[in-house]
C-alpha cells in the first residue's frame, strides 16, 4: 500500500464522506485492472460533456484506504487534454493528494490509483475540516480567499477546499488562515 494515497483510521472517522467519494471493496481493486474500469463506467466513473470543442468530465482516483481498507475513489471535475489519459484538473480534490486545480496529469484507464503530474498550475491547495457545521466558517474564508485571487472548489457539511496560487505568497495565505 502507498502511504501517501492512504487515510488514517481516525480521518475516516471524524470526517463524514461527501457524496462524491465512492467505496469499493478490495475485492475489485485488486489488481486494479478492467474489472474496476467496467464498474466505474457502468456507475457513472466517466461522465464527459462537450461545449465549443472543450470536453470536460468527471473521472475518479483513488484518495485513500477507509478504515476497514477498502479503496476510497473521489470523483474529479476535469478537462480532456489531446493526448488520450491526460487531463486537465478544474477544481483541487478533498482527499487525493498531490493535484492541485490547474494541474495536468496523466492516468491509466486501468488503474486509478496511478496517476501522475505532467505540469503544475502553481495553485495550493488549502483543505479545512471542521467536526460542526463549516458554513459560517466559509462565509469568513471565501471573500478573504477571493482577495488573494483563490477560489473556493468544493464545500461539503464539514470541509471546504481553497486552491490559491504559490505566487501570492506564503505570509499573506497565512494571515486567512
């Protein structure tokens, strides 16, 4: 098992899954191969749309390992790039690590669990958890966020997830934090 790809027992705990994280057993995942691309196909794992020549979609990677340690899939926003199994992120991930909005990255179609960065945007991604109700938090965050340029890109009872360019500097990321 990766380690950076897997949550501890306590974050599956504490943090209620949003509607777009799916659980798969472990059965499918192993080895990651044509069975899991069959089930995310025919579960919705792809879903493109296409406007002005821009095609745009959902795909899922693997964000973790749940407590009982089955696979964790989180579907992401992207843009289809030229090249086949290259994408472009459109909005920074709760749980997968090391993408970022911007960012484009290359997946097999066989294998979400392995994926890898071709360009990076410059954007950080911010994630904030909260046991209680995270709106009133949000309506703090998101106008100082906006002033830096950033962007909020995913809000669910409990987490929000921020992308803000490296560019802005680390000491004034701090100080909205």
């Amino acid at each position: 098992r990766d380690k950076k790809h897997r949550l501890s027992q306590q974050d599956s705990r504490s943090i209620p899954w949003p509607a777009d994280l799916v659980r798969l057993p472990r059965s499918l995942l192993r080895p990651y191969g044509s069975n899991l691309m069959a089930r995310l196909k025919s579960g919705g794992g792809k879903t493109m749309t296409e406007a002005k020549g821009n095609k745009t979609g959902l795909i899922q990677l693997v964000a973790g390992i749940d407590s009982e340690g089955n696979p964790v899939l989180e579907k992401l926003e992207v843009r289809y790039q030229d090249q086949a199994g290259t994408f472009e992120l459109l909005r920074s991930p709760l749980f997968v690590r090391n993408l970022a909005a911007g960012d484009i990255f290359t997946c097999a179609q066989d294998n979400p669990a392995n994926y890898q960065v071709i360009k990076r945007s410059g954007n950080l991604v911010i994630r904030v958890f909260r046991k209680d109700d995270i709106h009133e938090l949000e309506e703090v965050l998101t106008p100082e966020v906006a002033m830096l340029d950033g962007s909020l890109d995913l809000q669910s009872e409990r987490a929000l997830v921020y992308s803000v360019h490296v560019n802005i500097g680390f000491s004034e990321i701090e100080k909205v934090f």
